[in-house]
C-alpha cells in the first residue's frame, strides 16, 4: 500500500515538473537567444543553444535603445504606483473588513462590481480628468489613475475577515488609537496578503502598456513596455536588441517573485477562505 502510495506521489511530482518544463521552455529560449550573435539568430534551422555567447545585443539596447532611461522610467512608475496601492487598498480593506457602518455591503458590492467594466469603456473620461488636472504625458497620469484596485480591496478585506474583533477590542481598551492599531497590529497581520498584492501590483504597473501609450508622447518619459513597442521599425526589426531587452524587462519580475513567493502562496490560499 505504501509502496503504490510513493509511486503515485512521484507520477505526480513527474507530471508537473513536465508541465513545468512546457512553460519555461518559451522563457528558456528567448534567454539564450538573447546571448546569441545576429548570424546565429537568425540560423535555420534554429537551435536552441548559442554557439558563441555575446552581450552586445545588451550593449546595444542601452546604447541605441536608450533603454536605461526607459528603465529608470518604468522602475519610478512601478514602486510609486505599488506604494500609493497598498496603503489604499490596505485601508480600504481593512474599513471594509472590521468597522460596521450602513452600506458596507454595498459599497463593496460597487467595488467589485467595477471588475466588470472593461479599460476601453472608461479610459475616456479618465484621460478627461488627467487632462484636466495637468498630468498628461508624466509619470504621475500612470501612477496616479490605477492605485485603487476593486481586487486588492477584495483580497485585504477577505484576509481581515479573520482577524478576530476581540484583539481590536483589546488594543482600543488599552488606549490605542485607530492609526497605531492600523499600523501596530493590521499591517503587521496582514502582510502575506499585501505581500500578495504587492506582486500583483509590480506586476500589473511593470507591464502596463496600454494606459502609458495613451497618457505618455514624449519619448523621455516611455516605459519599457512603451519603447519595446517603438523599437520595431516599419520596414525592419533589430530582433536581437529586442530581444535582450525583453528578457531585462523580465528580470525585476522574476526577482520580486523570488524575494516573496512564500508570503504569495501563503497570501492566496487564506484570503479567499475568510466569510
């Protein structure tokens, strides 16, 4: 019995590390391309590994691309936009999750409901409101517009939900205000679903493209995603450039992920079993 047991286990185990290798193969491939010369890309048939491995595609990105800048740009967006999202919605979470006023419900219910409603229906009367305000073609029309998210708000108030009152109670007859209770025994709490959100956000703001083409024309203030679109001419592609720089794009996401994809699973699995 034992022995069919183990058996099954590592069918399973095997199962998924194929899998696995399915889905890093794309990523695999278009990493050792980015080491490859041009003759060698460009080689039929392909082969998969480099048959001499060179950095100038790199060289060339930052040098002819201006890709540092981009970066610079893209790393200002995503850290900014990531911090004004947590505090919010970790706010907003928590007022939904824990204080009792008329309407909660439905407030909540408006929130979620706003999931529903595609960019392209409201992207008008946002880019009307950033227009207004000033913040056409800078960095802060990005940050500012998406840092309210209806799937943070759901994923803070869900985690909360199982926050027992009685340790709220208890810090408030100790004389602890609401703002030293938010920050000294929510956030504390919370973190593998902010960890959470955090990833979701980086990721979201890293490689956003549509909203910062329709915000962003000054080619100084492009974002990755923005400069690897204008990269492609119209009669010819500098593939290896591009390329290197779509596998730069992908590492500050891969570092991100690595740093907190313990507080990730740990995030998913409890917030969504909170009632």
């Amino acid at each position: 019995m034992k022995y069919k047991k183990n058996l099954k286990k590592l069918l399973v185990y095997l199962l998924l590390i194929i899998i696995s290798g399915l889905f890093l193969i794309p990523v695999l491939w278009i990493v050792l391309s980015s080491l490859k010369t041009p003759t060698d890309l460009y080689k039929w048939p392909p082969s998969l590994f480099p048959k001499e491995i060179t950095f100038v595609n790199f060289e060339t990105a930052f040098k002819k691309g201006n890709f540092g800048v981009y970066f610079y740009n893209t790393t200002v967006v995503t850290i900014l936009s990531t911090i004004i999202t947590l505090i919010i919605n970790t706010m907003a979470g928590y007022a939904l999750a824990k204080y009792k006023f008329y309407g909660s419900n439905l407030i909540l219910i408006g929130f979620l409901s706003t999931l529903m409603i595609p960019l392209e229906i409201i992207m008008i009367p946002i880019f009307i409101v950033i227009r207004t305000l000033g913040l056409y073609n800078s960095l802060w029309g990005i940050i500012i517009p998406p840092a309210a998210t209806p799937t943070g708000v759901f994923l803070i108030r869900q985690y909360l939900l199982g926050v027992p009152d009685e340790l709220l109670e208890a810090a408030r007859i100790d004389g602890a205000s609401e703002w030293r209770l938010f920050w000294n025994i929510i956030v504390p709490i919370a973190k593998p679903v902010i960890s959470v959100l955090a990833i979701f956000s980086f990721m979201w703001r890293w490689n956003d493209f549509l909203w910062p083409l329709i915000v962003i024309s000054d080619p100084q203030k492009y974002t990755i995603q923005l400069a690897i679109s204008n990269f492609i001419g119209e009669f010819n592609v500098d593939w290896p450039s591009l390329i290197a720089m779509s596998v730069i794009s992908m590492i500050p996401v891969l570092i991100v992920f690595l740093i907190f994809q313990k507080q990730l699973v740990k995030g998913i699995v409890t917030s969504g079993l909170k009632e």
